[in-house]
C-alpha cells in the first residue's frame, strides 16, 4: 500500500501531505508538518499531551490517524494565539505559572480551549474532570484549575 | 545581604520562557531534528535475569536502511575489581552495565543492543533480527526474595557477613547508644513498613538527538537534569573527550531525579559515530517504564521510645531499600533525613542497599527522604496517640532548633522547623470540623538540600540589557527566580534581563538540577557576578565624572554620586553606560564559577484531610495544606509550584502508585492507564503555607524547596486515614482492594 | 489504534467506517425507541437533544469511556467489539435490553448485546461482519437506567466492577428490571437472576441485597492488577445497590 495524500486545513490553513496508512495524526503533525508543539507522552491516550480538535471536537491526536485528517478541521496549540495576541488562556496560565516543566502545558491549553468553548461557566469539578485526560506531573494541577477558571470568568465579563 | 528592597524578590513575575511554552514554540529533547536524521532503537532483554552467551547482529547489519549496530562490546567497560570510577554518586561500572548489558541481563528491559536505520520501523525491525543467546537464570525481585537463603545472586562476587548476597552495601547514622536510650522510655512503639517502587512519572520520554562529525566532534541534543552529567558519561563511556562533546540542554519535560543519569546519549552516540548519521532516540513509555529509575520499594522497621510526658529518648530505624539491578538505592535519604527533625539523644539509623532483577533506581525527589519519613511519622502519630498527646504537640515539644546535633552530623543552624509545626497548629484547616468518615493526619519531613558546583555569565548588551547565563537546566521556573534577583540587584525591569542555559561548552561547568540546589546556588553565582558588574559600572561613572568609586553608589538601575558632597553629576544609566562601554573599557560582563556552601536543610509540616468510601476501599484526599520554611521565596508561584506538585505526588505514591510484577517478573503496568497517578479530578486544591526564616548563608537567604514537600505526603495521608477509620495501613499504596480487605478482616486486637 | 502502534496488531488494510451515514446516525424509532450508529461518539451521543433524557445510565456509560479527548472519538460499537470484559458502555447497553444489528456479506442479522462478546478479546461477529447499530427499546412510563463502575481513581481507569440496571417502577413497585455486569468474568454479563430479585419488590433492604447476592453469585473474575477476586465480589453487590438507587429514582422522576 503506498502513501496517502490528504488535504486538510491546520490551524485555517490549507495543507497537504504524504503518510503511511498507519500513521497517526501526531506522527504527522510533528514529522512533515513541523508542528512539535504537540507533544507525545504515550501514545496511548493516557496523558493529552498530544490533544488537538477535529472539527473542533477534543481529541488525542496520538490515536487518530493522519488519513483521518482528509477533509478535515484540525487545530494545534500553534493555532491558539492571534499572530503576537496570546489567548486569554494562555496569558492566565503565564500569570498564575500554571506550568513548571511545559510539557503537558500544550494539551492542557487545547483542552481548556476546547472546555471553554463548550462551557464557558464550568465548575470547579467541572473543570478537574474535562481535565482528567492531561496528566500533569509538576504542578498538583492547583494552579492549572484556578488559571482556567479565572480565564472563564473574565472571558464571560468581556462578552457582557 | 545584597537586597535592600523587594522590587522585584517576592513578585510573580511572568517566567522568561513562558511564552514559548503556552504557544508550542519551546523544543524539547524530541522536538528537534537535524538534516540527514536517522533512528535509534534499542533491543532490550525480555527476561529479568540471564547470562548473555553470544549476540549475532549480522543479520541486523544485513537488513536494507540499517546503518549501525552496537552492543556492550562498543561502550568503554569499567571492570569491577579496578574499583569504584565515581562521577557524582554514580559508579561509572553500574552505569556501563546498565545502559548496556555485559555478561548477565538483569532485569525485563535491559539494553541488549541498539540499532540506527533510515526509519523507526526498520530500526524495530532490524532489532528482532539480533540473535542473543540466553542463558535464563532464576531470579528475585521483591526484598524478601531477594534476602532470603539460597535466593538467586546478581553479583556473585559481593558478600555480605561473609557469604554471597544481595545486600549491597549498609549506611548508619548514630547519635548516643539506643541501648541505653530505651532503658529510659515509658513507651515503645515498634512497626514494620513496606513501600512499592514508584517512578518518577515525568511526561516527556527520555529522548536524545546526536550527531559526531567525522573528527569526533560531538552534538547532543538532549533533555536532562544536567548538561554536564550527560557530556561526562558519554564520555567516559564512549571514549569521546569532553572538550569534543557539545552537550546542549533541551527544555526538559520533567525529570524529579530521574534524569539524573544517561540511558540513550552513549547508545546514540556510538550509532552516529559508527553510521556518519545524525541519530535520534526516543523511548516509548513502555520504555520508559520498564528500563528508567523508579525508586525503591522498601521494608523498613522503626522503634520509637518516650518518656510520658512526651520526650523521646531513643530511636532505632532499619530501611532495606531496593536499589534494582545494580548497587545504589537511596539509603543515605531515608537514614539521615528520617530522624532529622527531632532532637533525640540516642538515634541509630540504619540503611541496607539490596539488589534485585528491576530497573536500576533512579534519584527520586529527596531520595530515600519520604520513604523513612513514612515509617517514623507515622510511629509517631501511634506515639502521639498512646500518650494521648496532639501530634503537632509531640512534634513541638521534641522539634530540632538551632544547636541540634543531627544524627547525620551536622549541628543545625537557625531553621525553621518550629515555625512551621506553629504555623500548622495555628492554620485554620487544624481546626477546621471533619464529617462522617472523614480523617486529619498530619506529618513532618526533611531533606538535606544540596548546594555544589554553579558557573554564571551575566553580560550587558550594547543597548543596555542584561544576559544571564547559567549552567543549571530549568525544571520548575527557576529562570523565573534569577531573573528577579538579577533585576533587584541592578534595579532595572526584570522584563530586561534574559536568562538563558548554556550549554556545556559556552558555560562553566555546573552540577546536576537535583537536590534542590537550582535557585540556591545559581543565585549565589549571579549574584556575585552582577554584583562585579555593578563595581565595573561604578568605577566607569567615576571615571567619566572624575570621582573616586568609591564616590558612586548603583540605585534605581544607574550610577550616582553618592552625596553632593561627591559633586553633582546627571545618573549613569545602565543604557548610558553600556552605550560608552567601547570608550570605556571595553564589553561589560562578569564570570563568577562556584563550589557553593551553605545550603542548609529545610523542613516542612503537613496536614491532611481524607474521606474513606468504606464499602469500596476508596480513600480520597478532600483537603491539604502544606506549610515549609521556605528560606525566602524568589517567586511565590514556583515556590507554591514545588510544593503543590510534591504533594501530588505524595498521595500517588500513599494511594495508588505501585509497579506490578506478573509471574514471569516483568512489570505488568508500564503505562499510564494502570500505573495510577493522581489525575486532575483525584486531587483537591493544596494550599501552601509559606514560612520564611532566611538562610543565613546565602545572599538572599534562598533554601531549596523542590524535595521537602515529597517526603511527609504519605505519612500524613496514612495518619488521616487511622484518623478516619481507627485503622493504620502499614503498606503502601492504600489501594481500594488493599484498604477494603482490611476493612472487612476481622479486627485483631493489635498487642503492645 | 494502540494495539496498531505498539505492534500488536498489524492491519493489512484500514477502512475508515465512520461516514457510512447509518453508522453515525441517531434516530428515534416508530415506536418510541432509539436506533444508534455504531460508530456515535460519546460526545454526539451526549449532544442529542432527547436521548440523555430517556437513557441517562446509557449515555454515562459510554462517556465513561476514556478522556474528553477519546469521547469525542469512542463509540459504543467500538467498545463492544473490542470485546473486553470491562468495556463501560456493555453493561449499561445489556441492562438496557439493547440488540445490534450485524451487517455481514450475505445479509443483516439482530443479536442481543449481551451475546456479542464472546471472551476477552474475542466476539461473536463473524469474519466480514461489522457492527451497524444498537436498538434500545421504547421505554414505559416510570422508568430509569443508571451505570456505576469502580475505578481507583475518578477518571482514566478501567472499570474494576461496572454495573448497569434499568428498571420501570410503578406504583412504587418494580414491573421490569435488567443488570449487566462487566469486568467479573470473561464477557460482560446479563444476570438475570438479580433482575428477578427487584421484580415485584419494591426495591427494599431485602430484594436489594438479594440481587447484590445474584450479582456476587455471577461473578467469575480474576486477581489482575486492577483487583482481586475477593474485593470484584464483594464491589459487585455494593454497586448493584448503589446503581439500583439511582435508576429507581430516575424512574419516580418520570
């Protein structure tokens, strides 16, 4: 079976690209489309360092696969600020130093994107289980709740 | 003390490599490739112990795409009966073995061979080409297996009282004579602990990216807790000398010691070496489970006596402790630290290394430290209880202050261990009413902290800003904290000095991130580097205006005459004088490289809310606090960081972190999904309680604090759950299958 | 995919059968019940406006399937092909009297959920049959499903135990009731006996804990690294209990 050509759109932008059948959507954001802000902690769809939407539906991009992109919506964390305008998110997790070694810090955001588009009112045990996919390994996930939480209720006070 | 005000010590101010870190920009140790990159994989011994007899790796080489092969004959070999080769606290002989298997494989995991082809699937390929003829052996991997008679023998050549074992090595700590101590007591409490092996749980997979041109000279690309580590063993393993090997940090995707010590850099060099290619590794998580340094499992058995009114008079600790395949489990943390925050006269301490077929330990987060803090604090709390004395109380009333002598040796300095059993008392969570199966618990822990070797270059820019260089690869925000300091000391914006990590050849030697040393010491050498940059910036002042230096004081980020006296001169700003630097003297920057002393243990206190579902077993922690003499906090957030992130993993460790072995003794959860760390929904806010008393020593008056908030976290969970159900666990993890037959055994009248 | 990626299974050929229109479908049956595509995922399942509101137990079992990121992907058709003994989603979709329909190369067949698995890892669907929909039932007035599973943790776990019940109540009285059980034997189970222990009960003490003592009494489980034999039983019957109080008091909501 030779390689696969599959167009989609990262991040609002058009793509192309060549991947082996069994290539997952990871392997092909990090390899050919040079996105390694998406991490790979196991490969397994245990700790959401690799989480990415389709379609702006969460997924671990670890056990999707690249051919499924074909047609596609996919956005990364390199897809998260505007040009030099950092998310809101992404400015709170800065403010409350919401992550130590960074290595989960891409996935939590998408996913805290992803919840908050969702929900934009969650609790407290709302936002602890949508974000029980991301292991966190630093930070006692104190600082991660509290940083998500506080973006929803400034984001909800802009919309006002 | 360098720090008249407080500008910018003690802000949360914004980490300098947040952005890249929120926006996927910063690289890690596998984000990189260079041109020509191939793939490295490793072959690992399916079997936990086995003579090696022979490797064919012809038919490997034969494969279309492979381009290299290695095995142990490739790594430089350290002979046993030379001697110890230290670097640091590794033995060069354990380390040669164990990214390699010599003679013997010893546990499921071990490095066999390694292989580089043109894609990761034929590098997987090609390793199921190589032949290895095993010659399987018995083996043992729990403690008691491995100590009882005619257990099977790792190292054949070790003896212990005179006979083959697998008792590598004993450490002790003795204050006074425990004999005569315990004549003393009205009380004695004696229990047995066990632990499970627990891994560090750091989410980036060890991974490497190396290239050796033709001449030898040497690129890694890599993430680590130490730069220098990773040049220093790849060279003593490969031959390459140092001054060839270019070790660059990659931002490092934790670490908590267990990346302390190499695993792929040796392999991927040799393969780039033999192949002229670019050769990158990355380990799987399976990988990484299997074959990375957990830490120890362990069986220890504490002897706790007291007069009535509370004082104890003798202590008698013994911590079997796994080290894995090869000499080296953390004993020295679980002897020394365990007793360390009290004043007892009469202490013996006693730490055994016992080898097993599992992956070699690993530094864990205040090695050994939580491991013994478990079995004496939660002796304690069975003290506390039997003299019917408040926990804290007992802790008070027997806490180590100034001028006690630890059994470990040292006489203890101003510390503030009392300041935080005061500041628990008096938080409100210790008062705060519990419900219906709820419990409180609180325990105590100490780490040693490590100071060492720390290299800085601060420079100023031609346009007046400041770049800070250290040596100390930054886990949890410690750029953050020296580029406070450095911007307090020169009195400009901190969002004006950058601090970056060198790499092995552009900065001076600099020891491990471990020990809780990072802030410490790099702060030390920063600090004495700006503050040699602030002489050279007066002295140029003067001699612009024609004053004595003497004459000019820094403030406020430029020079001015100290007094009118002095003569009435427009301030010299750092942008000013960066700007006349090529008329002045010349590029203004300072080196200062250190062996730094001083760094002072630091303790911390515990308390701990749970809630038992008791017809499932399940315990949940609904509430925590931890408080730590914190020295003084450089970055409040980072601090509250380290200290949230112990605690984590603390309740894994107490609750439901564990490594299962199946019968053919390979570990049977070597991933995430069974091997059970605390997910965001298990774990309730952790409130930090900061106590700052300074260490004398240091010009800020910084302690460590990233391994003290480990060490009391599973004490102070048991002691709530006894709180809770009237019922001590004296095993870890409290699983719910575990807590649920004790629940339903029928109650034993436990004898004193 | 896991099993793919760590070389476990090497697939010759992948067909991607998520935009097979019938397979991604929910519909609302002539008669009052549900068909679901196959390959619905837990999130789309949880978005349809009406299906939450009759079959709450169903849907919180397939969204106990794995993380908000694999929910977005897992179906309840996956999960019963993949024939784990501890799938989430089986036995709330037993308890709730589901049946499959099984397309294969000559033809369609119906098969009850309970008697797709046929081991761990294995099913009863037969080579070039693949799994199209369930169908749930229409439901009497007075009726509520529940599912609880034990996990150590809160999330991201396999279920050591997990129990669905489904029963109609009326007047107070229990006049139909379904429990599956999952990862306490090779497949999940259909135990009926602890549905006849609720009927003509009203679910009090005594008919509880006789159908806590049916599902203990169903159980075949192992010592794994998820939980021994000893503690399965025993959380078998804690959960019956549990999980029956909830569906009784979704079924009085109604």
């Amino acid at each position: 079976m030779g390689k696969l050509h599959v167009t989609t759109t990262v991040n609002g932008e058009p793509m192309e690209f060549l991947c082996e059948p069994y290539e997952t959507m990871l392997d092909a954001l990090r390899g050919q489309l040079g996105l390694t802000g998406s991490k790979e902690g196991c490969s397994s769809g245990d700790c959401g360092a690799c989480s990415i939407t389709l379609d702006d539906r969460l997924v671990c991009s670890c056990l999707m696969l690249a051919a499924e992109a074909e047609g596609h919506q996919i956005r990364t964390i390199e897809g998260l600020a505007t040009g030099e305008k950092l998310h809101p998110l992404q400015q709170k997790f800065l403010e409350h130093a919401a992550l130590q070694c960074g290595i989960c810090t891409s996935g939590m955001l998408v996913a805290s994107d992803a919840l908050l588009k969702k929900n934009p009112d969650p609790t407290e045990e709302e936002v602890r289980f949508w974000l029980a996919g991301n292991l966190c390994r630093c930070t006692g996930y104190d600082k991660i709740v509290r940083a998500v939480m506080e973006t929803a209720a400034e984001m909800r006070e802009a919309a006002r | 003390m360098n720090v008249v005000n407080n500008k910018w010590i003690g802000q949360r101010t914004i980490r300098p490599d947040g952005v890249d870190k929120v926006t996927g920009r910063a690289a890690f140790a596998a984000d990189t490739t260079m041109p020509g990159t191939i793939w490295g994989k490793v072959l690992r011994s399916p079997h936990p112990h086995a003579r090696i007899k022979s490797i064919n790796t012809a038919k490997a080489e034969a494969l279309p795409g492979v381009k290299a092969v290695v095995t142990a004959r490739d790594i430089v070999d350290f002979p046993i009966e030379k001697g110890a080769v230290m670097l640091g606290i590794q033995d060069m002989r354990w380390m040669c073995r164990n990214v390699m298997a010599r003679d013997k494989a010893l546990f499921p995991g071990h490095p066999v061979a390694a292989v580089a082809a043109t894609t990761e699937a034929i590098a997987a390929e090609a390793c199921k080409l190589i032949e290895v003829d095993y010659e399987v052996l018995p083996w043992a991997i729990e403690i008691d297996d491995a100590l009882k008679d005619g257990a099977p023998i790792l190292h054949e050549w070790n003896k212990f009282d005179g006979k083959p074992s697998n008792i590598m090595g004993r450490l002790e700590s003795k204050k006074g004579d425990i004999a005569v101590g315990f004549k003393d007591a009205d009380i004695i409490i004696e229990r047995s602990f066990a632990t499970r092996p627990v891994h560090q749980g750091y989410i980036e997979p060890h991974a490497c990216l190396i290239s050796v041109a033709a001449d030898g000279k040497t690129t890694i690309w890599s993430s680590s807790q130490g730069q220098f580590m990773v040049r220093a063993m790849t060279s003593m393993l490969t031959g390459i000398p140092q001054s060839d090997i270019r070790a660059i940090p990659a931002e490092i995707g934790g670490g908590f010691g267990g990346k302390t010590i190499v695993y792929l850099e040796p392999l991927a060099t040799l393969l780039a070496k033999k192949s002229g290619r670019p050769v990158k590794m990355v380990m799987t998580r399976e990988e990484v489970m299997r074959a990375t340094g957990p830490t120890s499992g362990s069986k220890s058995t504490v002897k706790i006596g007291a007069k009535k009114d509370g004082t104890i008079v003798a202590a008698h600790g013994a911590f079997y402790l796994q080290a894995g395949a090869f000499p080296g489990s953390p004993i020295r943390g679980a002897v020394g630290c365990s007793f360390a925050p009290y004043d007892i006269p009469h202490i013996l301490s006693e730490g055994f290394d016992v080898c097993s077929n599992r992956s070699k330990v690993a530094a864990y987060r205040a090695p050994g430290a939580p491991i013994g803090a478990y079995a004496v604090e939660c002796v304690l709390d069975e003290l506390a209880e039997a003299l019917k004395m408040d926990p804290l109380e007992l802790r008070l009333k027997n806490a180590a202050k100034e001028g006690t002598k630890a059994a470990h040796g040292p006489v203890f300095p101003r510390i503030g261990y009392i300041e935080t059993l005061e500041a628990a008392k008096n938080h409100p969570h210790y008062a705060a009413p519990l419900g219906k199966l709820q419990g409180r618990g609180v325990a105590s822990g100490f780490w040693f902290n490590a100071g060492g070797e720390s290299s800085a270059q601060v420079n100023i820019t031609e346009d007046g800003n400041v770049v800070v260089t250290t040596g100390h690869p930054d886990i949890g925000g410690s750029r953050a904290g020296i580029a406070n300091i450095c911007a307090e000391l020169l009195g400009i914006d901190y969002k004006r000095v950058s601090v970056i990590i060198g790499d092995t050849q552009t900065v001076g030697f600099s020891n491990l991130t471990g020990g809780s040393r990072v802030l410490f010491a790099s702060s030390m050498v920063v600090t004495q580097a700006t503050d040699k940059i602030i002489a050279t910036l007066r002295e140029r002042a003067a001699k612009i205006w024609e004053i004595d230096p003497e004459a000019v004081k820094w403030e406020d980020g430029a020079a001015h005459p100290v007094s009118p006296n002095a003569g009435e001169f427009k301030p010299l700003t750092l942008a000013d004088l960066a700007e006349k630097a090529p008329s002045q003297g010349g590029p203004i920057g300072a080196s200062v490289q250190l062996n730094t002393q001083g760094a002072e243990g630091g303790f911390g206190t515990h308390i701990c809310d749970v809630e038992v579902d008791v017809d499932l077993g399940i315990i949940r922690v609904i509430r925590y606090t931890a408080v730590q003499d914190v020295g003084r906090a450089i970055h409040p957030s980072y601090v509250e960081g380290q200290l949230q992130g112990g605690v984590a993993q603390g309740i894994g460790w107490a609750l439901n972190e564990e490594y299962i072995y199946n019968k053919d003794g390979k570990v049977d959860n070597p991933g995430f999904l069974d091997y059970r760390m605390p997910v965001c929904s298990d774990l309730p806010m952790i409130d930090c309680a900061l106590v700052e008393v300074p260490n004398p020593k240091h010009p800020q008056g910084v302690k460590g604090v990233g391994e003290v908030p480990l060490v009391p976290v599973m004490a102070a969970v048991a002691n709530a759950v006894n709180n809770a159900l009237g019922k001590r666990f004296y095993s870890l993890p409290m699983s719910p299958p575990k807590v649920s037959e004790a629940l339903d055994a029928p109650t034993q009248q436990a004898a004193e | 995919m896991v099993q793919m990626r760590s070389g476990l299974v090497r697939p010759g050929l992948i067909v991607d059968i998520k935009k097979i229109g019938e397979m991604t479908e929910i519909t609302e049956t002539a008669d009052g019940g549900f068909r679901v595509g196959a390959a619905v995922s837990g999130m789309e399942l949880s978005e349809h406006p009406r299906f939450g509101k009759v079959w709450p137990g169903v849907l919180e079992a397939v969204n106990l399937i794995g993380s908000k990121q694999v929910q977005g992907r897992a179906s309840a058709g996956g999960n019963l092909c993949n024939g784990s003994p501890a799938g989430d989603s089986v036995p709330a979709m037993i308890a709730a009297g589901a049946v499959v329909t099984v397309q294969g190369p000559s033809g369609r067949r119906e098969i009850k959920v309970e008697d797709v698995p046929a081991g761990p890892g294995r099913t009863n669907l037969k080579s070039g049959e693949i799994l199209v929909s369930f169908t749930l039932p229409p439901r009497p007035a007075g009726s509520g499903d529940a599912y609880l599973r034990m996990i150590p943790r809160t999330e991201m776990d396999i279920a050591v135990v997990g129990i669905g019940v489904s029963l109609t109540l009326k007047d107070g009285v229990c006049t139909a009731a379904r429990v599956g059980l999952g990862a306490v034997a090779p497949t999940a189970l259909l135990v009926e006996p602890a549905g006849q222990a609720l009927i003509g009960s009203r679910l009090d003490d005594a008919a509880l804990e006789a159908a806590a003592a049916a599902c203990r009494a169903a159980c075949r489980p192992i010592d794994d690294k998820r939980g021994t034999v000893a503690y399965r039983i025993k959380t078998a019957g804690v959960l019956l209990k549990r999980t029956a109080a909830i569906a009784a008091k979704r079924a009085g909501g109604h």
